[in-house]
C-alpha cells in the first residue's frame, strides 16, 4: 500500500495532511521495510511527529505506532492554536 500512495504522492495525485499507521513486527520484518516506509512518508512530506511502542496491542513491544503530519497541517493548528483560545 505504501509503495501505491509514494507513487501517487510523487505524481502529484493525493495530497496526505496527516497519516497513522501501526507496525507489526510481522508486517515489518526487514529493516529495509521500516526504511521504504519512512521514505514513503518523505516523499509524501510528511512529518513524523509521534511515535510509541505499542506494548498492549501485539505480544509484548512487536508493535509500533507511527503518525506523521505535513507541514500545512502543522501550520494550521499552529494558526488554530494561536488565534483561537478556545481551540485547546
């Protein structure tokens, strides 16, 4: 899936403001895998901004939460947060 939106990203087709993923240690045996992940998100410019080991979700810490965020969605809850005092 992730090699299908990089490609779309890269053609200009879709733009992502913001992604959440979870990573099985199954789903991603190689660290090569986690590499094309990250450069996916890159090329899509996205941002990480929070990432957790998921110790409740797949046996013990086999799992990873990642999200990413692009710049003009950081940007606008910057503005939100700023301008907005009732946003937070």
């Amino acid at each position: 899936m992730m090699r299908d939106l990089r490609a779309m990203c890269l053609r200009g087709e879709v733009t992502i403001d913001h992604l959440n993923l979870q990573v099985a240690s199954r789903s991603a045996a190689h660290p090569a895998d986690l590499a094309d992940l990250f450069d996916a998100a890159l090329d899509c410019q996205l941002m990480l901004f929070h990432k957790e080991r998921n110790a409740g979700g797949c046996a013990g810490d086999a799992c990873a939460d990642f999200a990413w965020v692009s710049l003009r969605q950081a940007r606008n809850i910057h503005h939100s947060c700023t301008t907005d005092p009732s946003f937070i």
